[in-house]
C-alpha cells in the first residue's frame, strides 16, 4: 500500500481508468460479435464501424486493430 499521496491518488486513477477501459472493450466485443452473427444486417456492420473508429479514437485499441477488423467486418458482410 503506498504512503505517499500522490502514489495513493494514481492507483485510484488507475482502478479508475482500468474500470473504464474493461468495460469500453467488453462493450467493443460484443458489437463485433453481433456483427459477425450469422444474418446481421447492414445496419449491425455500420455500428460495429462506429464503435470501432470510437474505441480507435479514443485509445482503446489500435487503429490499425480497427481498421483490420472493419476490413473483415466488412469482407464478411459481403460474402
């Protein structure tokens, strides 16, 4: 446990933050997966897109990550 103060306040930040990134990934996955479910529409690749450049934008994953898996989003959409 630290005892300095600023080391007590970053790893509150950092539970903080790690809650934050588990929950924006577990929300991430499960739009892909509704999106590669046999039968999904156009409209479920478009917001897996969405969600995708978000996560993208905001650090979550990589970019090139999600320019990947839109690009196979996208493939087998159109297969």
């Amino acid at each position: 446990m630290p005892n300095i103060k600023s080391a007590k306040k970053r790893v509150l930040v950092t539970k903080v933050r790690n809650d934050r990134n588990k929950a924006a990934k577990s929300e991430l996955k499960t739009i892909i997966k509704k999106a590669r479910a046999e039968g999904a529409g156009a409209d479920a690749v478009k917001t897996a897109d969405i969600a995708l450049d978000k996560a993208a934008r905001k650090g979550f994953i990589h970019k090139n990550k999600a320019a990947r898996l839109k690009s196979r989003l996208a493939k087998n959409a159109n297969a």
